[in-house]
C-alpha cells in the first residue's frame, strides 16, 4: 500500500502558495476550509484528502503529480493576473 509523504506535499504546498503570493488565510477561504485546517495540511500534522488535492490542482492549474511528488521546485502555471506584458 502506498502512503503519501505528508511533509514533502506540505512544503510543495508552501512553495505554491508562496510563489503565488498568498497568505495560508487568504487560500484556505478560497478553499471552503478553516486556516487551521489548511496549516495542518502545510506543516504535515494532517493528510491531504483527494478533494482538497484536485481543488489546490484547479486553482494553481497543476497536475496531481506536482503536488504530492517529491521534487524541490513545483511549478505553479501562471495566471491571468501573473502574466506579464512584453515590453
């Protein structure tokens, strides 16, 4: 049976949510779940469920993989608002 690393998906968590700018307050109410919670996902004390996983995958536009493998830089696709215009 395979069991997920919950601190390597806390930090590929952290890496997201940082590299796009946003407070663990600010993602876990555009997640529907409480700051807490969500801290506990980050720091490793708690699993992440599948429908938490595929929400974080929408809202970065990830795949699954990023998250919950074990690599040192996810990638987070940019956004509208992280596009820049050419100069």
């Amino acid at each position: 049976m395979y069991t997920w690393d919950r601190k390597k998906i806390g930090k590929n968590l952290r890496i997201m949510r940082v590299k796009k700018d946003l407070s663990q307050a600010e993602l876990a109410e555009a997640l529907g779940v409480a700051q807490g919670h969500y801290s506990n996902i980050e720091s490793g004390k708690r699993q992440l469920s599948l429908h938490l996983l595929a929400m974080i995958c929408e809202k970065y536009g990830v795949n699954p993989a990023e998250i919950i493998a074990d690599i040192d830089e996810p990638s987070t696709s940019p956004g509208p608002e992280d596009e820049k215009a050419e100069v």
